[in-house]
C-alpha cells in the first residue's frame, strides 16, 4: 500500500512520531473545526437545494471524526505513529524552492524557470554529479517540448528568455 | 448486411496498411501519453480529433482506438516505476508495483502489466462484439436513484476495503465529496465555497487533485530521502530481474475474474475503468488464499488491476454505440471522433454503418493484442531508465511533470498551485493515515452522485424513502450495509481476541 498506516512496529531507520492515539485525537479535533468553517460557508449558498449535499457530507465527516476521537479510548495508548517528516530541512527546501518554482513558471515561462530549478533542486538534495545533473535537465526539458509543444501543440505561459 | 457478412468485411478493411500504420501509432502514442502524468487517454483523443478531419474514417477510428487502448495501459509504466498513476484507473497497479521495483523485479511487472492489460483489452474487445445489445439494455433497468446508490456503494467499499483503516477511508472518501461540491451547482446554477475566487466557480479537475495527490507526496518522500542518503540511486536502479515470471497460469482465473468485472463494471454508465481497477484488485485479495500479500508486491495485485481497467475500455463503449449516451468522459471524446466523420452512434449505426462499426471493435481487439508486443517493449526499453536515476532528480522532475502536464490541460497558473496545495495536503494526509485513493473517488464519483440523487428527489417528488424503494436500489443498499459492517465485526473481533490474550 502506499499508505502509511499507525503500526506499533517501526520500519527499521524509521523515526517514531508521536503516540498513535494523541496524534488521531489532533486529527479528530482539525477535522472537526475544518468542517465547521465549511458549515459556515455552506450556510452563505444562497439556494436551500444546492446546500443539502455538502451539509450531508458535512455531517458525515462530524460523526467520522467523532468516532476517530472516540476509538482512541479502546486502542492501546502506546502504539507509535510513523513521523511525519523524515527530514524537516529537506522537506523544507524542497517545498518552497518548489512553490518558489511554481510562481516562476507564471512569470518567466515553464522552461526558463526548469532550467534553474531542476539543477539546482537537486544539488541542494545533494547531487554532485554535475554532468548527469546537466543532462539529464537539457534532456528532459527537450523530450518535453518536442512531445507538448511540437506534436501535441500545447500552449504554454510566455518564456521571458527565449519568447517561445 | 448480415453480422457474419459485416465481420468478414470488417477483417479485411482493418488489415489495409494504413489502418495497420494508424493503429501501431496511436497505441505508441496512447503509451507515451498514458505514461505521462497529467496527460490521459482523453486528452489525447481530444486532441487527435482535429488531425481526423482529413482522414479515413476508418483510419482515424483506428488511431482512436490505439491511443485509448495505449493510454490506458501507459497509466502502469509511472505506477510502478516511479509510484505515480498515469491515469487514476491505475492508482491500485502502485500498490504491488511499487514494492516490486523497489525489489528489483520491476521487468516483471511491467511485463505482468503489459500482458495482462492485453488480455483485459481482447476480453472487452470480444464482449463489445458480442454481447453489445444484449448488455446495453441492463443498464435500462438503472434509473437515478440506482446510479446514486452504485456510486455509493462504489466509494464505501473503495474506502473501507482498501485500506488497514476504514474509519480514517470513510474521512478520506468524504474529503473528496466536499472538494466536489466546490464551484457552481450544476442543477441550481449557486456557487459553492468559491469564496469569491474566480478560478473555483468552475470547480477543481480531478486530474489536478489526481497529480497533486499522487505526484507531489512521492516527490517531497524522494527529497527527504535523497538528503538522507535513505534512497540511493542503487535502490532505484531497474536491474535485470534474477528470474523471470514464467508462473503465468496462476494469472488465468485472476485475469478471468478481472476481466468480468471490468466488462460489467464498463457497461454501467459514469463508473469508469478506475472503479473497475479497484474492484478487481479488492476481488484478487479477497478471494486469494494469502491476501496479505497484497500491497506487498504481488503479481496477482498488478494483473488484477491492469486486467480489470483494460477491460472497462472496450465495454465502456457498449451504451455509446448502441444507445449514443456515452458512458464516461473517454468516450464522450470518442463519440466526437464519430460525429467528426458524420457518423451518428446510437441504434441505427449498427444497421446503417455495419462495416465501420465492426471494423471500429475488431481494431479496439487488435490494438489491445498490440500490447503483448508493443507494451512490454516499449516499457522495459524507454521509461524503465528512468528509475536509474538518482532521488534528488526524480523529485524535480516529477515537479516539473506534474506542473507542465496540470497547465496544459486548460492553461490554468491557478491550477498549478492548486496541485502544490494538493500535494502538501495528500502529503499529510498520507504520513497520517489517510488512504488517498478515496478521495479521488470521492471528487469523481461526487458530482455524479449529487446530480442523481437529486434527479431521483425530483422524480419522486422529494420522496426519500422512494429514492430507496426500487429492488436494484435495495440490493445494492444491503450490499453497502454489509460492507460497512465488515470494519465493525473486525474491530469487535479483535477486541475479543485482545480481552482473550490478556486474560490467558
């Protein structure tokens, strides 16, 4: 499964998170005050027939998470759920180079914003392989323009360096 | 014309070289596109319609029939390479083929895939030349309220049985659903949680939550893992498996049962091949006698899943060629292609066209027998490279992947960094728990569940209880009650057997 579920067994390396339990009564508690914020928002759709649905799922997801808060009375209280994060700086950097690549893609174009962010992404991940680095960028970024912008002629935003 | 008469003529018009030609290309096509995430089969075909003006109609019906039959199966290359569906019916081929390229017999499970997307395809191929009238009008006993309770019935056992955890499935199931009323009300025409942003009235594309969900969360674990030296490139690298599956007849009632179920699953209108895939893998674990080696790399899982979503393809055409309603958005596009030629699907091109139509099914046939060469081959020599190479340039380039294949689909910025939030959320949806297969499901099973229910409020004059009063509605109604109860019954039994350990 791709899934990581709260096992009592870590997988070897793995860093344990917090108690299992302590971890799905946060869950519970943020699903909880999520759907209210959407129990508000669905009480300003104007129409009465088109909120009836979303207030189903609405109260679907209430009684959900109260018996996720509930079950984390009858399950033993010492089973350790996974970490979330295996490295936090990594996961860091690579989450805001990539929202950082994200708005770039808006303003300089897809290719001239990949151009940097590929290479550089993976050096900072800790390539030092700077040939292949290289590479395997100008490879991509061609196999990319031949298959979207030659066959299937798909428009895409302005590149500031090349005007494509 | 009689049907015999029809076929013969059909055999000898699909063996003309340039329908030959058209069909290897499309189905290469239809692989590489497939095998590209955010670019599906659809889009392909949709794509293709404008270059089919000019065409034979029968060429271009080929093409269309390789690109379908190869975007499908192209869904598996990424799914077991790199964990990332191609297309969403592909999701349960990454729960075995993952762990099997992490375990270096990545060859075999793309061979596995390729074969028995094949056999899925010539299964359905050979339903839609036979049974095409007879099981078109199964779907006439079906009414709003019965659709209703199939979507239903679809994303509870999705949620519940695909999982270790049904209750954190139902949530994710649920998530889902509410990211499919965002945007205007299809029925009342209201806006819904759009918060007064443009870009929300029109509502989220699966396909942006499908790449967000399932591109960025293996992306951000190949980042953390790259700066950990937890993954290295060896651990990626596809190696020459160190034997090679030959146990292809403990595949047989797997690839038969898939297959049934793909055909029947295609056939209901708005189910779709990705629904069929997650039937037939929970069917394969149910029924085998170690299910626990599901998810865990088996190959029983990969042909269950690529089985059953291949044998959706044909038979999701059975109500657009007999009845001209098209069954899902892929064919919706293929009934365009017809339209393009002047060609009008329904119960009159069978007895106006029989020639073409036949024609159109035996390349849907051959085209999936194409697989048995072109799949395997294609697989193994072009995108399997691709896992030789390190960590800390997959992760980019699945960025780069996931955001150029969003942008293209309606040239949307706002829709890439939609995908980014999707990504973190189904980054930490998976790290605590939550399967993330329901809330695709939810989001695509949503909108058409909403707009029956209601449509069967309407015909029942708001009655509810009449929403559930029809034989069909109440079978399928036991059968979500029985599979609501099954997480029950296995917590109540566990508890049990924890009461018993304790006091021995």
């Amino acid at each position: 499964m791709t899934q990581n579920n709260v096992d009592e067994k870590q997988a070897p390396g793995e860093k344990p998170g917090v108690r299992a339990v302590v971890q799905d009564r946060v869950l519970a508690i943020l699903i909880i005050v999520a759907a209210t914020f959407f129990w508000i928002e669905a009480g300003k759709i104007r129409a009465a027939e088109a909120q009836m649905f979303p207030r189903a799922i609405l109260i679907l997801i209430y009684t959900l998470a109260g018996f996720l808060a509930l079950r984390t009375f009858f399950t033993p209280s010492e089973q350790r759920a996974p970490a979330i994060l295996t490295s936090l700086p990594a996961f860091a950097l690579f989450v805001v180079a990539s929202v950082i690549y994200v708005a770039s893609v808006s303003n300089v174009g897809f290719f001239s914003a990949s151009v940097f962010y590929m290479p550089v992404v993976a050096y900072l991940l800790g390539l030092r392989r700077h040939l292949m680095n290289l590479a395997v960028t100008i490879i991509f970024l061609v196999a990319v323009y031949v298959v979207f912008v030659v066959f299937f002629s798909r428009p895409l935003p302005r590149e500031m360096i090349w005007g494509l | 014309m009689s049907m015999q008469d029809a076929l013969l003529g059909a055999i000898v018009e699909i063996f003309a070289w340039q329908n030959l030609l058209a069909m290897i290309v499309g189905l290469i096509g239809g692989i590489i596109v497939g095998a590209l995430p955010g670019l599906t089969a659809t889009m392909g075909i949709a794509i293709l319609i404008p270059l089919t003006f000019t065409m034979e109609p029968l060429v271009a019906l080929g093409m269309v029939a390789g690109i379908y039959n190869g975007g499908i199966y192209g869904g598996a290359i990424p799914a077991i390479l790199l964990g990332i569906p191609g297309t969403s019916s592909s999701i349960p081929t990454t729960f075995d083929g993952v762990p099997l390229a992490r375990r270096g017999d990545a060859e075999n499970a793309l061979r596995v895939s390729a074969y028995s997307s094949a056999i899925g395809g010539i299964a359905s191929g050979v339903a839609l030349l036979i049974l095409a009238p007879p099981l078109a009008t199964v779907t006439l006993l079906f009414g709003p309220a019965e659709y209703f309770w199939v979507a239903a019935f679809g994303m509870c056992s999705i949620a519940v049985l695909l999982g270790d955890d049904a209750l954190k499935g139902l949530v994710s199931a649920a998530i889902g659903l509410l990211i499919g009323t965002i945007g205007i009300d299809s029925v009342s025409g209201h806006e819904r949680f759009t918060f007064d942003v443009f870009y929300l009235t029109g509502g989220f594309n699966f396909i942006v939550l499908l790449a967000g969900l399932y591109g960025i969360p293996p992306a951000i674990n190949l980042a953390q893992a790259a700066a950990t030296s937890a993954l290295t490139s060896s651990g990626l690298t596809i190696t020459r498996a160190k034997e090679r599956f030959r146990n292809w007849r403990s595949l047989v009632p797997t690839w038969i049962r898939s297959s049934s179920i793909g055909i029947i699953v295609g056939v209901l209108p708005g189910v779709g091949g990705t629904m069929a895939a997650f039937l037939s893998y929970n069917e394969a674990r149910r029924v085998d006698p170690d299910p626990t080696s599901f998810g865990k790399g088996s190959y029983k899982g990969i042909a269950a899943a690529e089985c059953g979503n291949n044998a959706d393809n044909a038979s999701a055409l059975i109500p657009t060629l007999t009845l001209g309603v098209p069954g899902n958005a892929v064919a919706a596009v293929i009934m365009g292609a017809f339209l393009v030629q002047g060609l009008q699907p329904g119960p009159g091109l069978f007895r106006s066209e029989p020639v073409l139509v036949y024609a159109f099914i035996l390349q849907m046939i051959a085209t999936a027998a194409m697989l048995f060469f072109l799949g395997g081959m294609i697989a193994l020599r072009v995108f399997a490279p691709v896992l030789r190479l390190p960590p800390a340039l997959i992760a980019p380039i699945v960025i780069c992947l996931s955001v150029i294949g969003v942008y293209t689909i309606q040239n949307s910025i706002f829709d890439i960094f939609a995908l980014l939030g999707f990504g973190i959320l189904g980054y930490l949806l998976q790290a605590t728990g939550f399967p993330l297969a329901p809330v695709v499901l939810g989001l695509i099973l949503g909108p058409m569940a909403e707009q029956q229910l209601r449509l069967a409020l309407i015909i029942a004059r708001g009655d509810i209880v009449a929403v559930a009063s029809s034989t069909v509605s109440l079978i399928i109604i036991g059968l979500i009650a029985l599979v609501l109860l099954i997480p029950l019954i296995r917590f109540i039994r566990e508890r049990l057997r924890a009461r018993q350990n304790r006091e021995a």
